[in-house]
C-alpha cells in the first residue's frame, strides 16, 4: 500500500508563474516494503582556471593515499579524502604547427579533437565537449540538460600575436564543433534563469525582481511539509533557506546599484555603448575582489544540483588568456596572464602561486556545499564528479603537457577518492573523460583520442 506522502521524484513546487524543483527527499522512495536505497543521480562539473599553475608546487611528492597536499592545494585539506589529483595527462591536439599560445588549448580542452586555426567565424573546435555528451543524455530528466557559467564576457577579435581568434578563449563548452554554449556571467541573471521563470508577457503591479521565488511557492510548499516526514520536513526547509540566502545577498547587491535603476532607458544604452571598455576595466583590470561574485555562481550551481535543476554544468574562472587584476589579494600586485610569464622570477612565481592558491580556494569552497548537503544516507558530493584543471602546466612555457587536474567527489560510488596517481608520460586527457562516460554507464568505447580508460581512478 502507498503510503499518502509519498510523492514523485519530479515533484515541484508550483506558484503563479513559478516552479522550483525539489531536492532529493524519503518521500519520493517507495514504501521500505518494497524499495532498495534510493539512488540519486550523479552531477558533473568542470572547472577551467586560465594561465596555467606554478609548477613546483602543485602536485604532491607521494603517490597512493598517504600525501602530503603542495603549497597551492592547501585549500582542499579538509577535503582530502574526497579528492583524487591526476599527473601526466595531456591534451595531444593542442599541439600542432602554429598552436603557440593559449587558444589551439582552450578551445578542445573538453573536446580533445583537432581544432581549426582562424582568424574569422569558421570557428571548428574538434568536435562535441564531454559535458555536452552528458547533457544530452539528461536532457529529458532536468530542467536544463546543462549549465554555462563564467565570470568574464565574451571576447572577439584576433590575438595578431598567435593568429587566433579570441572566441576560442572563451568557451570550453561545445554543443557541437561550430557552436559554443554561451556562458553566463552575471549571478542575478544565472539565479533567475532557474529559479524565476515567470510567465512570459504577464504583468505585474509590483517590480517582480523585487520579490522572493518563494513568496510564489509558499502555499505550496507549506501544503507540502504537513505531508512529510520531520526528516524530509527539516531538509525542505534548510534546502529554501538556502534559496532564501542566496537571494538576499544578490538582493544586497541590487540595493547598492539603485543609483542606476534612475537612470532613463535611452541614457543607459549610450552609457553601455560608450562605457562597455570601461566597465570591463573596473572588474577585470582595477584589482576589485571577486571572490563574492564567484563564490554567488558557485551557490547557484550547488543549488542546481542539490535541486535537480541540472546535472552538468561548466565554470570559467577567466577566459584564455586571461589578464584579471588580483591585486585584492594580499602580496599580488599586478595581472594574472603577466605574472604566469614569470620568467623564472621568484618574486614573480610568488605571485602566480597566490593566484592559482585563490583558484582552488574557490574550488575547495564548492566542494565543501557539496559535502555539507545530505542526499538520502550520502552527500551530494559522494553523488558527484568535479573535475578542476587548466589548459596549460605552467602558462611560462605554453605547455599542455602534465596538465593540472583534480577530481572532486566519489561520482556516486564510482570513483576511488582520496588517492594522488601518476600515470604514464603524455596519457591522453580524453582517456580521463572517456573514464567519467562509462563510469556513469554511456556506451562508448572511445572519446576523442582516448587509448584506454584510467582505471586507477574507479572504484
């Protein structure tokens, strides 16, 4: 017999012009008669930092479980056994007559095909990326197959130094060879976008950004806790105060904007179209502290996940090549793409090692939420795989080669954490991802120019 608060595992929370998903609850198991452990799904990120790492300082010097985390991964100690970092992997098609630089890299860091040299729109990337192959899987089962985040714009152009154009640096993420997934750089926007699809062409007497998702589903989440278990009750709850939380900091963030909100439609498009350099030189070149911004996008992604909203997503910390100010952070003085051409200079490499340090602080930051969520008898983090890398070893060198890679989370049970390995000099990076696909049951037996599996890495 089912029991009356059993419900679905697609089970939303409705409100007038609104939906929010529901996060993973007992009440959407079958009765203990009759169920096994509920199983939840597995999400995957990939988080690109530009420029490359110090060198000396990132990988450990022991190998196996008993390692001692370098100077730029003190940040994931509490996180130690959650982790499994990866040496010798290599994006062999970014290596080719004329790929000097940062874009041949960027471009097929999670495509591992061959990509086009251009200066125009013929833009060929080598293929479809990992995240896009999962997505498409999942596309029926979420309310968006996948997530494009970032934290710079779109650049255009042509770098005239390496005879590329710069739309290769600012994508990782491929629907197919042709086509970039469009990132999304701004929290507000990123947040709305999942949890504020309001009715197209309705109208409203108050400013609807000015009010709470949750205001919308009030009466239907609160029908929904007298029908649940203190358990799934209590999760509920602390699942829309995170909500709540994240909402009220981007809310704090619009009130000191309001200034603007006064401005007139017709000022504020000649102010965009005059100030566009501007303004990208007061949060990419003027040293202004990111770390709020970025860890905004990083809640929204947690709350994807927690949510079921998506199970794949991608986050740029930088496009390629990227010359972000980190004078916010204590002992940096300067731009991040300046300081990775260190030229050997320790007072250079310090810098650069701080940098990269931030990056995986923010990383660290994300599995941590992760950890601290529980699904069923398990965290999400055990349901999930997060992979952080570069596209270069040390941007000095332009080297693809021993390329920089965490993997965070136990993918559902799938992946031994807790492990440093080395695999053999210039392994395929595709074997990596090829790796991840069939861990999470994909038939394929190949993934760009993958040789074999990295089973070290399986559980």
């Amino acid at each position: 017999m089912v029991k009356s608060w059993q419900i679905s595992r697609r089970r939303m929370l409705q409100g007038i012009g609104a939906t929010i998903a529901l996060p993973v609850l007992e009440a959407m198991a079958k009765p203990l008669s009759t169920r096994l452990a509920v199983k939840s799904p597995v999400r995957t990120a990939f988080f690109y930092m530009p420029n490359g790492v110090h060198p000396n300082h990132w990988n450990p010097t022991e190998l196996g479980r008993n390692f001692e985390l370098t100077r730029q991964l003190m940040p994931l100690a509490k996180l130690k056994g959650d982790i499994t970092i990866l040496k010798n992997l290599m994006n062999k098609h970014s290596i080719f007559k004329g790929a000097d630089g940062h874009y041949a890299k960027s471009a097929s860091l999670l495509t591992c095909g061959e990509i086009r040299q251009t200066i125009g729109d013929n833009i060929f990337s080598g293929g479809v990326s990992v995240d896009q192959i999962m997505a498409e899987k999942y596309a029926k089962e979420t309310i968006f197959p996948s997530l494009e985040y970032g934290l710079d714009r779109i650049t255009t152009g042509v770098d005239i130094n390496v005879g590329f154009t710069r739309l290769y640096g600012s994508s990782i993420s491929w629907k197919n060879a042709q086509q970039p997934m469009t990132k999304e750089i701004d929290p507000k926007l990123a947040f709305d976008r999942l949890f504020k699809p309001f009715v197209p062409g309705a109208k409203y007497k108050e400013d609807p950004w000015k009010k709470s998702i949750l205001d919308a589903v009030l009466e239907d989440a609160n029908s929904l806790k007298r029908n649940l278990g203190r358990s799934d009750q209590d999760k509920l709850s602390e699942y829309l105060e995170s909500i709540r939380s994240v909402e009220k900091r981007i809310l704090n963030e619009e009130q000191r904007e309001k200034f603007g909100s006064q401005i007139t439609p017709d000022i504020k498009k000649e102010l965009i179209r005059v100030n566009q350099n501007i303004d990208e030189y007061q949060e990419v070149y003027s040293g202004i502290d990111i770390t709020e911004k970025t860890r905004l996008m990083l809640d929204i992604m947690v709350l994807a996940f927690w949510s079921d909203a998506s199970r794949v997503s991608t986050f740029m910390f930088g496009n390629s090549v990227s010359n972000r100010s980190f004078s916010f952070l204590d002992g940096v003085k300067g731009n991040h793409h300046s300081f990775s051409h260190h030229m050997d200079r320790p007072e250079l490499m310090e810098q650069y090692l701080k940098i990269s340090t931030w990056h995986v602080e923010q990383y660290a930051y994300f599995l941590q939420r992760l950890k601290d969520i529980k699904e069923g008898d398990k965290t999400l983090l055990d349901n999930s795989m997060a992979v952080f890398t570069s596209d270069l070893r040390d941007g000095n060198r332009h080297s693809p080669r021993d390329l920089p890679i965490i993997i965070g989370g136990h993918g559902g049970g799938k992946i031994k954490a807790g492990q440093n390995l080395s695999f053999k000099e210039e392994t395929p990076l595709a074997n990596l991802y090829l790796t991840m696909l069939q861990s999470q049951n994909f038939n394929m037996k190949q993934f760009g120019d993958s040789t074999d599996i990295l089973s070290p890495i399986l559980a």
